[in-house]
C-alpha cells in the first residue's frame, strides 16, 4: 500500500520530468515487497484456507469430475460381455468374421448379462454407434430364449444357427464395433458432442444437420447470454445509477424492490410469467384495452418470453455488483470535470462510467456465465428454437438416462465457458492498476 | 456412570428409531392423476393392509430410479411408469422381475398389461383435443390437425417422438392398423420426419401432462395432442375442450419395483390391490381410463365406458402402441427426433 502511493506521487511530482523513470522505480519495489509478504502469511494461510478446500474438494470439485469422466468411460459393454472379450482378444483380422468360440461365447454373454440386468446398457451403448444394435440383441435375446435349454450345440452350429438367425452376425461392421464398444475408454460421447461420428471401420466423420445440432445449440446459448447481458447492462446501468443518486430513506424501499423478486423461488417468477405473457394474459388484456395494439402479440413460448424472463431473473446480479462499486465513486470527480468546461455527458462517459467498470465487469459476467446455464427458462417459456445447451444436458441425464452424452456435452459447455473466461482475463489483464485512475 | 446410562439409552432409541420400517414408498405422475390414486388406492389400502403409504409425483426421469439402484440405496418401492420405460429399464436391470405365478388377478388382465417387469396399472389415450369455444367445426382426424389453413393456429405437441412419428404418417394417409409396418422402415422414418417438417413452424411442444389442457383454455393453441384423462377431468370440472378419438394410440402405465427395494412384498401386496376389479373401478371413476382388469368393464358405468381408449368402437379407429416397436428403434428415433426438435 506504501509503495503504491509513493509511486502515485512520484508519477503526479515528476509527470512532466521522468515518468519512465518514476515508474520504473515503483515496478522494481513492488515485487521485493511482495516477497516480503508471502514468507510471513503461508503457513496461517494456507491453515485457514484448508477447510473450504477441504470441502470444495469432497462436495464439489470430486463429484464434477466423476460426473464429467462419464462422458469419456463407458464400460456397460465390457461388464455385460465378458466371456466375449476374451475370446475377441486373439482376432485382429477386420472384414472377416470371427471364429465359432466367439458367437459360443455371445450367447453365453447374452444369457448372463440378460439375467444380470446389464444387457439393457450395452445393448444402449452399442446401438449409439451402430443403429439397430439394441434391436439385434433383444431379438437375438430371444432366439436364444427359445432354443430348447436341452440342447447344448457345439460352437460351429452355434454360429450358424446365429449368422442364420440375422444376418447382421456375419457383418464385419457388427463385430468391429463390438470390439471397439469393449474397450471402456471412448471418444465418442464427446466426438457426438462437436457433431462429429465414428464409422463401425473407425474413420471420424462430420455428422449430417440433421443429427449434428449441438454447436449450433452452443452458439445460440452463447447469442442469447450475450443478448441478455447486454440488454440487462441496458436496464440495470440507469436504474443502478438513479438508485444512487436517491437519498438513503428512498434508497430503501428501491432496493427491496430489487431484491424482493431476487429472494423469490425462481420457479414462482417464471410460473408468473406464465400467466402474465399468454394471449388472453395480463399483459396483453391491458395493451388491448387501452387501444395500443389490435391482436394479443406473442409474448409467451417464443424467444421474446425467453429473454424476459431470464433478464428480469438476471437484474440483480447486475444491480448489486454495480451499486457496491457506484456507492465508493466519489462524486466530486464529475463535477470537477463539469466545472473545467465538459459537457455533462461528456463527463459522464469520460470520467464516471469507467471508474464502474470494474463493477460493471462483474456483474456482466455474473450474468453471462449465469445465463449460459439456465434451462428452465427457455423450457417452460421458450418455443422449440429457444432451447439452451442445458436444456439437452437435462434431456439426457433425466429423460433419455444417456449419461455419457450429457457428461459430453457438460464438458462442451464447461470447455467453451473456461476459453471465454481466459480470454476476458487476458484483455482484462492488459491494464496495468495505475491505469484505473 | 449416569452420563453414560443416558448416552446408551439415547443410542438405543436411535436405533429401535432407525429399524422401524419406513411408509411404502408409491411414486406417481402428479395432479389429478394423484389425487385419484389417493382416494381409489392409498387410503383404501392403508385401511385394507395396515401398511403405511406415502404417496409423491414425479415427472417420469428415471435417470433417479437409475441412481438410486445404482447406489443400493433404494427409497422408492412402486413408481409409476410409461410403456417408454417399462421395457428399457427391465433390461438395463432397474426394476425387480415380476413373478407372476404370485399375482392372484393375473389371469383376468389383459395382454399388454403383463410384462417382466412391470404389471399394467390403467389404460389412456394419446390424442388430440382441441377448444370447442374457438373452434366452431369440429375437427376429425390427424389431416385436419396437420391443416393449418383450415384450421389456423398453433399446435401443442408432446416434445418425444413416441406418438408423434405415428400422428404424422396417420395425417399422410397411413392407416391406423399400418402405421407400425410403414415406421419400421427407413423410408417410413424419412416420410414421417417431412410430414412433420410441414407443421414445425405451428408446433408449441409440452412436456408435462397438465400443460395442454392450460395451453388450450388460454388460447395459445388452437389443438392439442393430449392424454384423454386429463382433458375428461378438465371437461368434467367445465372447460369446453373435446376429443378427437380418431386416430388415438392407446397405451398402459405400469407399476414397477425399483430392484433392491427393502419392501419389495408390500410392493407387491400394494400392486396387487390396485389391479382387483373394486379398485380399478374407483381408480377409473375419477381419473378416466382404460382397466387392466376384464372384470372390472362390467362395474363400469356406461358413461365411463364411452371414454375408454379401448372401447370396441374406439379400437377400430385408433390404434395399440407397438411396445416391441419402441423398444427396438426407441434410441435410434428419440436421437433423430431430438436433434430434429432442436433446430
């Protein structure tokens, strides 16, 4: 703290003389001080600090990863088939069909895994990259079902009665992915997730557009976070700043207006919207009455709702940043530079707004990283078209249970989200802290 | 030695506490539906079994039934579950076998109602419904619901492919009783996707089962495909929605055990209760439906009758849904549907 006025002084003393040199000088103190600092305050830093890493570590950080190395680990296959495994071990040749041991033992695989309940996952795993493979196996589930449990075929008959029973047995592709599907460490969760596909000969290829949808789903979850952020600095900016400039009794009841609505379930706010945005709602039974509009506008299951509600959700957590730091600007500085001959607005832009940017920063990357993962919103409010990454995250971990995919796609959204956090930091980085003033 | 007396019988309390058995845990889909199952099934059975019965809804994930089976930390004991899940999860090894050698009315349910692993709980429809306020010609049929200019407005649809595939090929000119065969094949498939491309611009999608009834009554949509017992209950409590029975797939729910329940026999006891005539027909009374159990048509009245999916006249303008078909091609169709609905 010393050293930084001192250099602030320097800089304003010797401003027209040597201010490389000043600066100079204050760069070169700040580091052998900063030395200083840390021998003094680890060890009883680091002792305060264990607890939350301690939690962070076990409620946090550990379930995430297990949760993300779904995306990469899937041994449904491999637990299910055993038997077949081994006796795949030994074949390499790939556009011949493997020897009679391996369909012997399939079907002993097929029998037990059905018995153990582990044919469903396989066959849901195996399918993903070959379609028509669950249907293969509960049918060949149920030829083998049907066999007379008297009989017990050598393996040569057993391949042929398989390869008889569906031709899909004699497939190179079948067995190919078969082998692959063994092996638990895969790609292809997230290869889908960038709307790329593994053939069953194992060549990567881009996915058609009507399959491969998730990059565009990631671009049209960053458009609308970047959409609401701005419109939410649009709107929370002036109200933030009016809420300032007001005497304190007034300030009150503004801010429990804010944060009112910040307290309430998000749940009840957008079952509000619900009932306020439909065609026979509140909104456009007013508009209708007063004359301003002739048919009821869509307000509701289209992206206008969407952005609505998530902006009305998401004003607090630009208000409350940005008043904590308008609330430290001195208010001297405006009418100072107002005094020496600006413009009123001038001043306001030139010498007011950046002294909030540091709060305006912070709370539009509150807003943004908070928008990224919403999914209720468009959900409940939003058409077809309005859905975010989050949305089919939800989708595959609940309704389609395909955790692997939505582990992929998580670490899709994580991934986009890191870069573009880095990326802010860089260009936020580049300004030196002499330079906020 | 006092402080230690009252710890020991603090702790021993806390562990008669822990080893007393916990309510059946019976798990359904919310609303109405709830509200009926607790009037026709838990209080009667509480009484009838001295068993306790906490009853909750769900929105049908199974992803937490996976969860908790995959933890061996079973709280649910009977969830109701849709033909999606019934077959899926049997095989992935969620549910516990049924034996039906143990189940008294098994031979009076129907055929569709008996499965490995769950027993039919009651039949609906998947249809559509449409305001009888907004839409003063009634509509017929899956054509007149894919005609938006005869018909102008929006269209609430389930957002799954199950039920959908099948509208829009019955729209195209499929007839009912062909609509499995056309969508085994890929050019099936591809017909049912254009079809559907032709309405995507009206469609408003619902996930839960009480939205469509909200969408019509507030004008947002001008049809919707529905579950026909939840628009009964609407038309009984006086909303002017009807029915199209055209064209409508019938379908089950189904009382499964989540496997490693700790009180799979008073599952059991509970599942069976349900399917006895007497319980079915209250059940029916007031959430309108289909039985499992034949002997219960005959208690049914006959405005009760007219409602159900599986009325002789009904049947021969609707169809069954194909569980086999669904459990075959549902992971292929419910990923090109996804991605479809995504765009």
């Amino acid at each position: 703290m010393a050293s930084s006025t001192q250099s602030v002084a320097g800089v304003s003393h010797t401003a027209r003389d040597e201010p490389a040199g000043a600066a100079a000088a204050a760069t070169a103190a700040r580091p052998a001080i900063a030395r200083l600092r840390l021998r003094g305050d680890v060890r009883g830093a680091l002792l305060l600090v264990a607890p939350l890493v301690l939690f962070m570590l076990v409620f946090f950080a550990v379930p995430v990863a297990s949760l993300l190395t779904r995306g990469v680990w899937d041994d449904a296959v491999q637990k299910a088939f055993p038997a077949t495994r081994i006796a795949l071990a030994g074949w390499h040749t790939h556009g011949d069909v493997p020897p009679p041991a391996v369909y012997s033992a399939l079907a002993h695989d097929i029998l037990a895994a059905d018995a153990a309940g582990t044919l469903g996952d396989a066959a849901a795993r195996l399918n993903q990259n070959l379609p028509g493979m669950r249907a293969l196996l509960t049918r060949t589930r149920h030829h083998l079902d049907d066999r007379d449990p008297m009989s017990a075929p050598d393996a040569g008959t057993l391949q042929q009665g398989l390869r008889g029973f569906d031709a899909r047995w004699s497939e190179p592709s079948t067995w190919q992915v078969l082998e692959r599907a063994l092996r638990p460490l895969t790609a292809d969760n997230l290869l889908r997730a960038v709307d790329h596909t593994r053939l069953p000969d194992g060549s990567i290829v881009p996915l058609g557009s009507d399959e491969g949808v998730y990059l565009s789903i990631l671009g049209r979850t960053f458009w609308i976070s970047a959409v609401v952020t701005m419109l939410v600095t649009l709107l929370g900016y002036p109200l933030t700043y009016w809420l300032n400039g007001l005497p304190p009794a007034r300030q009150r009841p503004v801010m429990l207006a804010v944060l009112i609505p910040f307290w309430t379930s998000i749940l009840v706010r957008i079952c509000a919207w619900m009932v306020v945005l439909p065609q026979s709602g509140l909104v456009n039974r007013v508009l209708m009455s007063v004359d301003a509009i002739d048919h009821p506008l869509a307000l509701l299951y289209n992206r206008t709702g969407v952005y609505i509600s998530m902006v009305h959700i998401l004003i607090p957590f630009m208000v409350l940043p940005l008043f904590a730091v308008m609330r430290n600007v001195p208010r001297n500085y405006t009418l100072a530079a107002i005094s020496l001959g600006s413009h009123p607005f001038g001043a306001f832009w030139r010498v007011y707004l950046p002294q909030t940017l540091p709060g305006l920063a912070a709370g539009a990357m509150l807003v943004f990283i908070s928008a990224l993962g919403y999914y209720i919103a468009p959900a409940l409010l939003g058409g077809a078209g309005d859905q975010m990454l989050s949305y089919y995250i939800a989708y595959f971990t609940n309704v389609s249970v395909n955790w692997g995919l939505a582990a992929a796609l998580a670490t899709l959204l994580l991934v986009a989200t890191a870069l573009l956090f880095i990326v802010y930091r860089m260009a936020a980085g580049r300004r030196t802290p002499l330079e906020g003033l | 030695m006092r402080i230690a007396t009252g710890l020991c019988a603090i702790a021993a309390l806390l562990t008669a506490h822990a080893a007393l058995a916990r309510p059946l845990a019976v798990i359904n889909y919310g609303g109405t539906l709830a509200d009926a199952q607790q009037s026709a099934f838990v209080e009667p059975f509480q009484k009838a079994a001295g068993i306790d019965v906490t009853a909750t809804s769900y929105s049908g994930e199974q992803a937490k039934v996976k969860a908790m089976v995959d933890a061996s930390q079973v709280t649910w004991d009977v969830v109701e579950v849709e033909s999606t899940d019934v077959g899926r999860g049997c095989d992935s090894g969620m549910y516990e076998r049924i034996d039906w050698k143990a189940v008294p009315d098994a031979t009076h349910l129907t055929k569709d109602a008996k499965t490995r692993c769950g027993v039919g709980l009651f039949a609906w429809a998947n249809a559509y419904a449409y305001n009888t306020t907004t839409l003063k010609n009634p509509p017929q049929g899956w054509t007149d619901f894919w005609d938006t200019k005869k018909y102008p407005g929006k269209r609430g649809m389930r957002k799954s492919a199950r039920g959908n595939l099948e509208f829009a090929l019955m729209a195209d000119g499929v007839k009912p009783a062909d609509v499995y065969k056309v969508l085994a094949t890929p050019a099936g498939v591809d017909r049912a996707f254009k079809k559907l491309d032709q309405l995507r611009p009206y469609i408003q999608w619902w996930d839960a089962g009480a939205q469509p009834a909200q969408f019509l009554v507030g004008g947002d949509v001008a049809m919707s495909t529905v579950f026909s017992g939840r628009i009964i209950t609407a038309q009984k409590s006086g909303q002017p929605l009807a029915i199209v029975w055209n064209g409508a797939i019938a379908d089950y729910d189904y009382w499964v055990i989540p496997k490693g329940s700790p009180m799979k026999a008073e599952a059991m006891k509970f599942i069976n209760y349900t399917i006895a005539p007497q319980a079915q027909t209250d059940y029916l009374a007031r959430q309108p439906g289909g039985p499992v159990n034949t002997q219960a048509l005959a208690r049914m009245s006959p405005e009760q009758l007219a409602n159900l999916p599986n009325t002789p006249e009904h049947s021969k303008i609707g169809l069954v849904n194909d569980r086999e078909f669904w459990d075959e091609h549902g992971d292929d169709l419910d990923q090109r549907f996804a991605a479809w609905a995504a765009r």
